[in-house]
C-alpha cells in the first residue's frame, strides 16, 4: 500500500481497519546473496539500497531484538553535514542530499525537519576555527554562516551570552541542518526494504559464522543457520563482539553515550544549539521536550545506561549556556552503545576474511549518516568496491597511518 493523502482518506473513510503491518513477519531462508547482520538505520538503509539501487533483492537483515532497538532509536536526531576533512565532508554532504529527498524515496514521513544547526563559539580562536570549518564547507558547496554574536542573539535570546566563563561571542550555522524522526527512519527502510522483497527477521541473533576454506559463508543463529553469499556486519555498539565471533579483533572501542528529555514546553529552541565550551547539545522535539546530550562515558561498556559523572557534566554544560534550562524537569535519560573508532571516523570496508564486510566506528555521529552509509555499504557489497565517496574510511588507514581525525584527538576513542 502506498500511503498518500488518497489512503489517508480512505482508511479514515473505513474506520482505519484496511491498514497492513508495514514489513512482513518472514522466517529465515536457507540462503540469502546478502545478509546483513544488524536491524538499526544502518543495516536497513543497506538493505534498503542493495534492493533499490543495485537491484540485489534476495537479502536478508538479521537484528538480535526488534529493529530500532539499538541507537537508531537512542540517539538525538541531529543530523548535518558540518565536517571538515576530505574523507567526512563529501561522505555526510551525499548523507545530507540523501536525507533531503529521504521522505519522497520511502514513501514515509520521517519527519526531517531542517531548522539549523549551530555551534557556538567563545573565544577569538574558537571563531577562527570554526571559519576555517565554514570555509572547507562552502568549498565543497556545502552551506555555512558564521555568525556574529548579535545575530546569534536575535534567533536565540534565552541563551546566557555574558557568562563570565563562557561568553558567547558567534556562531557557525548549517540550516540545512536538523532533526529527522530516528524511528520513523528505520521503519521508512524496514517498510521500503520489505516491499522490494528484503526478508527483515527479528529476534535472531548472530552467534557465529559459517565458514568454507577461509571464506565466511553464512551466519549462525538464534534461529538457525543462514547461508549467504556475502556478509555485511552493521552492529554498532557490538561491532567488536560480533566481530570476534569471526575472529577479528578491531580499532573499536564501545562506551556509553547518555541523552536526556525534558518535559514537554511551549516552542522555545528554534533549531539544534551546540555549546562550544563543553561537551551539551540541545534541541526542542516536535512534543515539546528539550533534547539534549553531552560526552560519552570514560570507561569501556556494553550497558545501555550511563552513571552519574556525565549526567552532572551535561547538567553543568546546559546550566553554563543555557541557564532556564535549570527550570525545566526531566522526563527520561537514556544510554546506548557507541562504536568508537580510533580516530573518529568510521569504517566501510572489507575485512581481511573473504565474504564478511564491515561497517562500523560511528562514534555518536552515526545518525545523521544513515543514508549515505546504507548507500555506501550497498554499493561495496554489490560492487566489492568502495563507493567513490567512502575510498578514504577504510580499516587499513589505522595500519598505515592515513587516519582521518576530525577532531585532531589522536587514537583517543574517548576523546572523540
Ligand atoms: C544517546 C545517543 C545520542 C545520539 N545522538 C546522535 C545524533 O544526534 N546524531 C547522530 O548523527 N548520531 C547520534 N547518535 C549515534 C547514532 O545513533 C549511531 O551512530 C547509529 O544509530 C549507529 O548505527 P545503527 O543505527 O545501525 O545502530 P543500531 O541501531 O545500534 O543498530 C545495530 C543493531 O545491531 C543489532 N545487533 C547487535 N548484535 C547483534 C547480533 N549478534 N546479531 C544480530 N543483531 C545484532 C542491535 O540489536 C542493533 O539493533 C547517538 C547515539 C546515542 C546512543
């Protein structure tokens, strides 16, 4: 069924009793040219792409739990293509297109709103640094303003702009920039996916590999073995288990990242705000809800909840920047599992084993490139090549040193 105003109109005409489940409920096939291990944005959107773009249907996307369960419906919504560094800008720029055309090619809304991202800044060097940032942008045709801090006050007045600290002086903003519906997106691919025939099976997890010679040639499940002729992983948080299933040990380490929601309050933050003297983001849900963030948690873990060092540190970024903030009361927090790579970035490559495939290290970025990935891995799964805007985000530049660091940390996945 597509939906439209004319389904709309009718399924209200006949008491909304003709709707179908938007993706079937199929078991597993014995064998499969692609599975994709991982029901979040990413393997969806993967799915997604090898049926529609490379016209490769007989594919299966196997999720531990149900699909969404992992960030794809954890994380903040952002979404932006503010990156610095060939390798990134061109990559989340294909990511931003795809997100702007996103709701017409899934026939779903998911409620891709671009209401501006800006990052502030507070110092003369932070400016310069982000001029340079706005400058690379609008050298690959990407949007980018710096703002000043008067103009910065006219769009958001409640923001703290003499704090002794951290005095607010402009602004670098994105408008094409936003939020989009995270779990609208992933049942816009679930239900695009099934349609094009991808088999979406749930509460399957991956607990080995098959193998042939060298070569992975299926997986094993909680319900049962599936052949296939290649593998694609998209796991995220658990990139580094799943990956020892086959053996593989990578520059990956998981930690925690924790997001909070207030209760809900009248339209106050007109678009995505981040402070540039602490690690706190925040943005305003279509309900109402002040959305916001900070770091990750220090220490390694698989736990999808997060401790009270961090939540104090969000807490003192939102107070520093954003002082009404303070009267607001919190409605849920939440945590979910970061890939963090080596240097920030992530990886779509091939792995050193033959037919298994890795796509992983998106750090708690790996949102707003959900598009441009599942395009990508889909284009290296079909083709066994890199899609010419993912050749640097390969797993051998940890070996040879061509990293691509954006934020100039180092091998510091806690720092990223
Ligand atoms: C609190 C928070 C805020 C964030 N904010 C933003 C943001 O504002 N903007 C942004 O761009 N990014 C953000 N992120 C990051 C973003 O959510 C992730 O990078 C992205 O969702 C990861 O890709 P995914 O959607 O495929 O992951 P997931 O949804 O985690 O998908 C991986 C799936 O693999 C499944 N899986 C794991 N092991 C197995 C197994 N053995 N067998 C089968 N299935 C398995 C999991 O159950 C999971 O469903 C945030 C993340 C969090 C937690």
């Amino acid at each position: 069924m597509t939906y439209s105003i004319a389904s709309l109109v009718a399924g209200a005409l006949t008491g909304h009793r003709r709707w179908k489940p938007a993706w079937r409920k199929p078991e597993p096939k014995p064998s499969y040219d692609v599975v994709v291990v991982g029901g979040g944005g990413h393997g969806l959107a993967t799915a997604y792409h090898l049926a529609a773009t490379f016209g490769i249907r007989n594919v299966a996307v196997v999720e531990k739990g149900w699909i969404g369960s992992g960030n794809a419906g954890r994380n903040t919504t952002i979404i932006r293509s503010n990156y610095l560094l060939p390798g990134n800008v061109s990559f989340y720029e294909l990511s931003m297109k795809l997100w702007e055309r996103q709701e017409a090619d899934l026939n779903f809304n998911t409620m891709v709103s671009q209401r501006g991202v800006l990052n502030l800044y507070h110092s003369d060097s932070q400016r310069d640094a982000y001029a340079r940032r706005g400058n690379s942008m609008r050298l690959n045709g990407i949007d980018a303003e710096l703002l000043t801090r008067e103009e910065v006050m006219a769009r958001h007045p409640y923001l703290d702009y003499d704090n002794a600290r951290f005095p607010i002086r402009g602004g670098l903003l994105q408008r094409r920039g936003g939020t989009a519906r995270h779990d609208g997106v992933v049942w816009g691919y679930a239900r695009a996916a099934d349609r094009l025939g991808v088999d979406i099976i749930e509460n399957a997890e991956v607990t080995g590999f098959l193998r042939e010679g060298g070569r992975i040639v299926g997986v094993e499940t909680s319900r049962g073995a599936i052949r296939a002729g290649k593998v694609g992983m998209a796991v995220a948080g658990n990139t580094s288990r799943v990956a020892s299933l086959a053996g593989l040990r990578l520059p990956i380490e998981s930690h925690v990242l924790q997001a909070f929601v207030s209760e809900g309050l009248k339209p106050t933050v007109d678009g995505v705000i981040t402070f540039g003297a602490g690690h706190f983001y925040v943005s305003q849900s279509d309900k109402g809800g002040l959305v916001f963030g900070g770091d990750i948690d220090g220490y390694n873990s698989y736990a999808q909840r997060g401790n009270l060092p961090v939540i104090r540190d969000v807490c003192e970024g939102g107070i520093a920047v954003m002082p009404m903030i303070g009267r607001a009361r919190i409605l849920r927090h939440w945590g979910g599992i970061m890939d963090m790579s080596m240097d920030g970035s992530p990886i779509i490559d091939r792995t050193p084993i033959d037919g298994l495939y890795l796509n992983a290290g998106w750090c708690y970025g790996g949102f707003k490139a959900t598009p441009a990935s599942g395009m990508t891995f889909a284009h290296l799964l079909a083709r066994d090549a890199p899609h010419p805007t993912a050749t640097l985000l390969t797993l051998d530049r940890f070996r040879s040193g061509a990293v691509v660091d954006e934020k100039g940390m180092g091998a510091q996945p806690n720092l990223h």
